[in-house]
C-alpha cells in the first residue's frame, strides 16, 4: 500500500521517469545523435533516481527524504539540459523534471 504522505512527489516521480525514458528514446530518433549525447545521459539518470525515490516513498522507507533531495539536484541538472534543445520532447522532459524536483524539494523539506 501507497504511503499517502507521499502520494504528490510519488507521481510527480514516476511522471518524470516516464518523460525521461520517452525523452532518451526519442533523442535517440534525432538526425545528430552524438549532439543529444548529454540529454540522453541525464535522461536515463533522471529516470532512475526517480524510480528508486518513487520506491522508497512506496515503502515508507528510512532514506526517502535524503533520496529525494538527491532526486531534486539530478532532476534539476536533467532540466536544464533538455531545455537547451528545442525538440517538444525534450521541452516537455525539462517541464517534468522541474515539477518532480519542486515535489522532491518539498517532500524532503529542502
């Protein structure tokens, strides 16, 4: 069962993973790959920090806060690369990013 103190940063969490893999997958799409190198990167960290702080919240675990401030700062690094490029996929990554890192800021009181 859903720990329901964490019910808001959980789904901003996975609707950031969600983004990022879709980002990743398709930058991997662009004419010139090896210029999304970066985005693509940060993308699959993004993603999985995510998934791992969604986890633990899941589970009412120990380390949610301290997870979730390290979420923050990786969710915020993934923002700004993908805002340099003007693809709608990655636009809509950094959107996603910044809701999750605001989520994860709040939820650990950062």
């Amino acid at each position: 069962m859903e720990n329901q103190q964490y019910a808001a940063c959980m789904e901003a969490c996975n609707d950031c993973a969600d983004a990022c893999d879709m980002c990743a997958a398709a930058c991997l799409g662009e004419q010139d790959v090896s210029m999304m190198a970066r985005c693509i990167a940060l993308d699959i960290d993004c993603a999985q920090i995510c998934r791992v702080a969604a986890a633990v919240m899941a589970r009412g675990g120990e380390a949610a806060k301290e997870i979730c401030r390290a979420c923050a700062e990786v969710c915020e690094m993934c923002a700004q690369e993908c805002a340099k490029h003007p693809m709608q996929h990655c636009q809509d990554c950094a959107a996603a990013c910044r809701r999750c890192a605001q989520a994860c800021r709040q939820m650990s009181g950062a």
